[in-house]
C-alpha cells in the first residue's frame, strides 16, 4: 500500500490503534487505577520525569516540565 502522504499514514495509524485498542478493551486513562491525583503529585511526577535524563536527552524536540505537566494532565484522572 502506498500512502500519499505522513498525514495519511499518521490517520491511519490512529484509526488503527483506536480499533485495535476497543477490541482489546485497554483502558485509555489511568482512571482504573484510582490514584487521588493532586497538583502536588502531577508537579512530583513532572519532576522525577525531568530527572530521567536517558528518556529526555534522546527526545528530538526539547522537553520542558510543563510539556510534562500537560501530558500527565491529559491522562491522568482528576
């Protein structure tokens, strides 16, 4: 299959892992595990994230703590 461009082939993808994620029923937030999500323990996890320069330093694009933040903000339960 020939894909006519990266946004093609980056929905396709998507669409993919949607499926593929309802049929295997993953859930697709960590609100299964119960956590008491609190600023405090978002700000602590940025932290611990940031410290873990292996992951960090191979990222292409510069990671900052509150790119961390959002992340953790858009999967983690509040």
């Amino acid at each position: 299959m020939i894909l006519k461009n990266d946004e093609t082939a980056a929905n396709m993808l998507q669409n993919f892992l949607q499926s593929l994620i309802a049929t295997v029923e993953i859930p697709i937030d960590f609100s299964f595990l119960r956590i008491d999500v609190t600023d405090e323990v978002i700000d602590r996890l940025a932290n611990d994230a940031m410290d873990e320069q292996r992951m960090i330093s191979a990222n292409p694009r510069k990671v900052y703590k509150e790119d961390v933040i959002k992340i953790y903000n858009e999967v983690l339960p509040r």
